[in-house]
C-alpha cells in the first residue's frame, strides 16, 4: 500500500509540474510574433502556428492526466503501472531509457548552447552544422523555440527519473541479461536513435548527407555488428567465449578506442594526413635508397645539412611506414588512420597486461576496474590529442608508446629475454630516452622469480637482464650510425641545427640537449603549469607549453594513494623517477602543446602503479577524476582545433 501511494503522489506532483511549466511555456511561445513577411495568420507562420496549437493540444492532454489523477486513480493505475512495470525486463529498460537519455542529452545541449553560446566551442559534435550555425546566426533565430523546448526536457528529465524510480515495481523473476546481450542492447538501440536524429537533423537543413552513416551513427553500427557476432557466439557456446573472453574484450577495446578516436578526429578535420607529417615523406626516401627529403612539403622541424634536408627525429615511424608506401605510395595512404590503429593496439597491450598482473594477484582489480583504467589510458590522457594530431613529433611518440607497452607486456607474460629487450629497443628507435624503463623491466623479471620459486637466483637474473640488454645496446648502436651517416657525427641527433624555435637552438647551442640549467623550466611544465585563465572570446586553454600532467589527468595522483613494497611496484617507480628526472634536464618541455606530452615516456608503469592502488575496485572519487580526465582531455582537443575564436 505504501508503495502504491508513493506511487501516486509522485505522479501527481509530477502532472502537476509538467502542467505548471506548459502553460509557462506557452505563453512565453505566443508572446512575440513572427516576422511580417513570414506572418501566415493571427500574427504567426505557419510552422510557428503549427507548433504552437500541437504544443497547446499536448498541454490539454496533460491537464486531463492531472485531473484524472484525482478523480479517476483506479483508471490511471490499470494503464500507468504497466507502462513502468514493463520497464522491469532489462531489454525493455535498455529500449526506453537510453533513448530518452540521449534525446535529453541533445536536448539540454542545444538549450545550454542558446543561453551561453560559447558553449558552442565545445560543439563538435555538431560536425558540418557547426559553421552554418556560426554563420547564419541560427542559435539566435531559433530562440522561439527555446521555451516549448524547455519544456520539453524538463517534461522527459521527469519522466525518466519517474521510470527509474517505478520501472518494474512488483515484477520478479526477471531474466538479467548476458554481458554480452547488454552490449548489442545498448549499442544497437544507440545507433537507431543516433541514426534518427542525424536524419532529422538534415532534414532540417534540408541537406541530407552521407555524414548520418560515416559519422557517430556508422561508428556504432560497426560496433553493433561486432557484438553481435560475438553475442551470437556466446549463445552458441557460452563455455567457449568464457575461454577465449580475453579475445573478445582486446578486440573490442580496439574497436571503441580507434571508433571514438576516429570520430574525434573526423570532428576536428584532422582524418587525413598531416601536412607535416614527414614519417611518409622519410619512409618513400627509404625505399629509394636515400636519408633525406627532396623539396619537402615544409622544412619546419627539420635540420638542413650539406644543402640537404633531414628528419632529426630518430626513424622509428618511418620504419613503420615503409610497407605501406610501398604499397600504396605517399599519396595514397593516409598515416593519421595508422596513428589511431597504433595508438588502440597500446591499449589493448595496456589492458592485456593488467589482466596478467590480476591474475597473478599483483592487482586486485577485477576486468571492469581494468576498462576503467584502459578507459583512462585512451580517453583521458594526452595520447588522444597525440593520435589524432599525429603530426611528425606526435606520431613519434605513439609509435614510441606502443612499444613500450610492449616490453611490458611480454616481461609480465614471461616471454623470452631477447624479445622483450627487442621491444624496448624499437622504443629506442622512437624517443631514446625511454632506455630508462629497462630496470623496471629487470625488477619485474625478479618479482617473476619470487612468485614462481619463492627465491631469485643471481645467475638467472642477470642471464635475463643481459639477454634483453643486447638489443637495447645494438638499438643505441644503430641510432648513433644513424647519425654518422646523416650529420658525419655519432652525437649529433641534428637539434643544434634544427629550424625550429630560435630560442630552443639557442638554448641547445649554449647548454647542450641535457643539461641541470632545464630543471625549473621543466619542473613548472610537468607538475605546475596552470590554464591562462585569461579570456579571449570566452577561450581560456591556453597554447602556449601547455598544462601539467596532473591538470590534464587529474586521476594520475591516485599514483600516490598508498605504498606497499614489492620488486615490481619498486620497479614501476624505478621507471618513473629515472624518466622524469632525465626529463627535467632535458632542453625542452614539448614546445606548443596542449599539455606536458612526454608524460607518455613512463605513462604504461605509471598506470600500473594506479591499478595496484586502487585496490579492489575503482572507487567513486576515482571514477570522477576519471571522468574529470577525459572531460579535460576532449576540450583541450577541441581548443586545439577551434580555439580560440
């Protein structure tokens, strides 16, 4: 009985608001006439007309609701408590409600956009749109909109709330999905209210466009049909999937991850190859037999010696692009598509190695507290400005990370010396100053050692640490070679010459690469630096060096919740300090950047780190700095692209 007078006086309060805000809106709406050559009767168009007696005629209907709720409540509850007791099949939640969330989602954001339109900065989402609604003041034209619009949110805000609330009250036995049913539930009812509104939305503008199947719409719908398959394979043999679980979870984690990536950059107009990419330009001089770049598309960042133009860069990306244009030529392939492919492997390597160090009881964790953190590893760091900028510096260092993650990933998973070290030494060929991750990969090795004998031998140790230390040296051979062949010089990596920022080449002139004169500037730029907060149209990230890695992932000071000593946790730190302290003598802190990007040197042990001291779970304060992480992460690619002004 409690329940169903509860049932009744929130829905009596919620008739009663819904009522209250209609007529508000309404009257708001008829307030202010069309404009005289749209006027089609009474002082209104014919669309504002239109709207207005249908928004009238829904105000009536729920003013007859409210009046029955009082007169008719026997009525009412034959039809009303089915509707919410119908929502308590799981399926049914997932086709009503998710919907309902993204409607409101899009509604509050036009809404939001209208009452601050700054906020339109952070509007990607509205793609092609974008500028005709800059241009064409449609914001402002659309205002009349606003009230019935309002009215509208506040009217499914209610009810949703009303259905959480009430959905499924007095039903039991009812069948939980499958992990695998909720994905394809979920993605699948996702994508046709997606796909509904991008076409209502051209039909708008009258402009209907492939961008409703190549963009959010197309993404999910892949992702729709790769759940799936895989929902079709778990109801075949669930004991089967069970085995091979990993297997479903890497490949969907790649998936989402180059999806979002993909759509992010598609938002941005940066799905193409960059015009200072150079890594293509560098691997077609490769294939003929050269070092150097003939009449490159620019020179900036590049290092001129003997009349010719060189990439200073170590090669490692280049490298990687060879097959490709060879294949498909410098033209034809596009390497910001290859950036994002690397940059989703890193975090399938990353949630791969998690998953080995739970089921060695290093983590506590369980598989949804490691996508939590695989969540903050992709979205929620810089690496996702880096990937889809990928221009020369950048994609270096994607390149670079996802061989770091690597070594990681095979030392866990105990794979041969050499191979590991092989690893770290193609890391080398990307950034050489990740040589300094070798111990942890050493002390790792020795917490193996424990686990498995309850002793390490010296003699094992230190077969293993040499085994993986020869292709680290042959890589640091090959790279100083490397440097002979183009500048005639083993030390010289071609930064002193570099036509780049006057200051950084007089700064490397007059103080070497490394040198303790960095420290303060670095030190401000890794831990202390702060947005500008100085506004120039309503823009306050600023694109000077960026902001700190705590200000850009908030969540990275969870590193620093609680200590427990073991060789592979010393090994992870090891890691860390060894490459922040290398990095604060270094001659620069990443030049014009949104933020401190050399974070990605030691980002794979200091993620390793966060796993161990989140504990069991990932708690609610650090699913909020997660979700803090990403938020900053998304807008400062946003000021990147359409900021300021």
């Amino acid at each position: 009985m409690k329940k169903t007078t509860n049932f009744y006086q929130v829905l009596q309060i919620f008739l009663g608001l819904v009522v209250i805000e209609g007529v508000i809106a309404n009257i708001i709406y008829f307030q202010s006439p069309s404009e005289a050559q749209n006027v089609f009767l009474w002082g209104y168009s014919f669309q504002r007309l239109a709207l207005g007696v249908f928004s009238s005629l829904l105000l009536v209907v729920f003013i007859g609701f409210f009046v029955l709720s009082f007169t008719a409540r026997e009525f009412l509850k034959s039809y009303l408590q089915k509707l919410v007791d119908s929502l308590g099949s799981p399926m049914r939640r997932i086709l009503v409600l998710l919907p309902l969330a993204i409607i409101l989602a899009l509604d509050l954001s036009i809404n939001l956009v209208y009452a601050f339109p700054a906020l339109l900065k952070l509007g990607a989402f509205i793609t092609v749109k974008r500028s005709l609604l800059q241009q064409t003041g449609m914001v402002q034209i659309w205002g009349f909109l606003i009230p019935i619009q309002l009215w509208a949110f506040l009217f499914l805000f209610k009810f949703l709330i009303f259905c959480l609330m009430f959905g499924g009250q007095g039903q039991t036995g009812q069948s939980k999905l499958s992990l695998t049913g909720r994905l394809l539930s979920l993605f699948g009812t996702a994508t046709a209210t997606v796909l509904v509104l991008s076409l209502l939305w051209d039909l708008i503008f009258k402009s209907i466009t492939s961008v409703a199947l190549t963009g959010p719409a197309g993404k999910m719908l892949v992702l729709s049909i790769w759940f799936l398959i895989w929902f079709t394979f778990d109801k075949k043999d669930a004991n089967w999937t069970t085995r091979y679980v990993e297997f479903f979870v890497s490949l969907s984690i790649w998936l989402v991850t180059f999806l979002v990536a993909a759509q992010v950059a598609q938002w941005m107009d940066s799905l193409n190859t960059p015009f200072k990419n150079y890594w293509n330009w560098l691997a077609e001089a490769f294939l003929q037999g050269r070092l150097y770049l003939i009449d490159p598309p620019s020179t900036g960042d590049m290092t001129l010696y003997n009349g010719k133009w060189y990439v200073p860069i170590p090669p490692l990306p280049a490298f990687l692009l060879v097959p490709f244009i060879a294949i498909w030529g410098v033209e034809g392939f596009n390497t910001t598509l290859l950036s994002l492919a690397l940059y989703s492997t890193t975090s399938v390597l990353l949630y791969l190695t998690l998953e080995e160090l739970s089921s060695r009881s290093w983590i506590k964790l369980s598989r949804e507290g490691i996508v939590w953190l695989v969540v903050l590893f992709s979205f929620g760091t810089v690496q996702l400005w880096l990937s889809v900028s990928s221009v020369v510096w950048y994609f270096s260092q994607i390149c670079t990370i996802l061989f770091v993650a690597m070594a990681f990933f095979l030392v866990v998973k105990r794979f041969p010396a050499w191979l590991t070290g092989l690893a770290l030494a193609l890391a080398l060929l990307g950034r050489p100053n990740v040589f300094v991750l070798w111990p942890a990969l050493v002390l790792i090795t020795l917490q193996l050692q424990l686990d498995l004998d309850g002793k390490f031998s010296w003699k094992r140790l230190l077969t293993w640490s040499a085994w993986s230390a020869i292709p680290v040296f042959l890589s640091a051979g090959f790279l100083l070679y490397y440097n002979l062949l183009r500048f005639g010089d083993f030390l010289d990596f071609g930064y002193v010459n570099i036509n780049g920022s006057a200051r950084v080449v007089r700064l490397v002139q007059e103080y070497g690469m490394f040198n303790p004169y960095f420290i303060p500037t670095n030190l401000h730029a890794m831990f202390l630096a702060l947005p500008e907060m100085k506004a120039k149209c309503d823009y306050f990230f600023p694109r000077g060096s960026g902001l700190s890695l705590i200000a850009t992932t908030p969540a990275f000071l969870y590193a620093l919740r609680r200590y427990k000593f073991s060789w592979w946790l010393l090994g992870c730190w090891t890691g860390i300090l060894l490459s922040i302290a290398l990095l604060l003598t270094y001659h620069n802190t990443g030049s014009v950047q949104i933020a401190y990007r050399y974070v990605l040197d030691f980002i794979i042990p200091l993620v390793l780190v966060i796993a161990f001291t989140a504990g069991e779970r990932i708690s609610i304060p650090l699913k909020v700095l997660i979700i803090l992480s990403i938020m900053i992460n998304y807008y400062a690619v946003v000021s990147w692209y359409h900021g300021p002004c």
